[in-house]
C-alpha cells in the first residue's frame, strides 16, 4: 500500500474532499446546519433500496440518528469526521428524504431572561 494513504497508527486515510466529492456546501439548495440542529432519521422518507446506494459515511450518520436524535455537532463527533463534512452529508440525506432537521430557535424568539427568573423565583417560593 503507498504510503501517502496508511498512517501506521490511524489505518487506510480518506481525506475529507473524497467524501463529499469535492464539495464544500451541502446540496443545491446551499442548506446551512447549525451545529445545535437537531437530526432524525424520517421514518416517512426515503426506503432501505435508496439507502443502500449511499456511501458508508452516510450509512453511519443514518446509523447514529436512528438509535436516538443527535445535533451536527454530535453527529461530527461521534462519526469522528470533520463538521463541514458532516454538513455536506447531511445535506445529502436531507435532500433525498432520508432526514428530518429542526433548526435551532433563533435568540430574538427566546423568552426574556428576566421572565425565566421569575419563573425560578416563583418556582423556589412553592
């Protein structure tokens, strides 16, 4: 095997533009993923035969949001690949109907601080 692609300790190395074919933004649409955005698998979506046809980066994202629903940054981690990766990938299950995303509240929908501390204050008193 040449050496520019076996590391001794790490194994066989892929770098990351080999994974989303030379890609940097997720799908055609330029989706953005909040590293808080929540990902689960869409029961409704896509059927076992479109996943097969996936690469196994993608298996292993579907993998890790079937067992429970997980953020992108959780999905980099766990996967142990790259955040832009991941984003480009995700890209790709949400396109093909594979994923469902919630982004994250924006802060101006957020409730007031000082509404949850009342909350808290109104809440030590009971």
């Amino acid at each position: 095997m040449d050496g520019q692609w076996y590391d001794a300790e790490a194994g066989p190395l892929v770098r990351p533009y080999a994974m989303t074919g030379g890609r940097t933004k997720p799908g055609p649409h330029g989706v953005r993923f909040d590293l808080i955005a929540l990902v689960v698998v869409d029961a409704g979506g896509a059927d076992a035969a479109d996943e097969a046809l996936l690469g196994p980066e993608h298996r292993a994202l579907l993998g890790l949001c079937r067992s429970e629903t997980q953020s992108v940054a959780e999905l980099a981690a766990d996967a142990d690949l790259p955040v832009g990766v991941v984003r480009v990938l995700l890209g790709d299950l949400l396109e093909a109907g594979h994923v469902r995303v919630s982004r994250p509240v924006p802060p101006a929908r957020l409730p007031d601080e000082r509404i949850l501390r009342e909350v808290i204050e109104g809440l030590r008193a009971l």
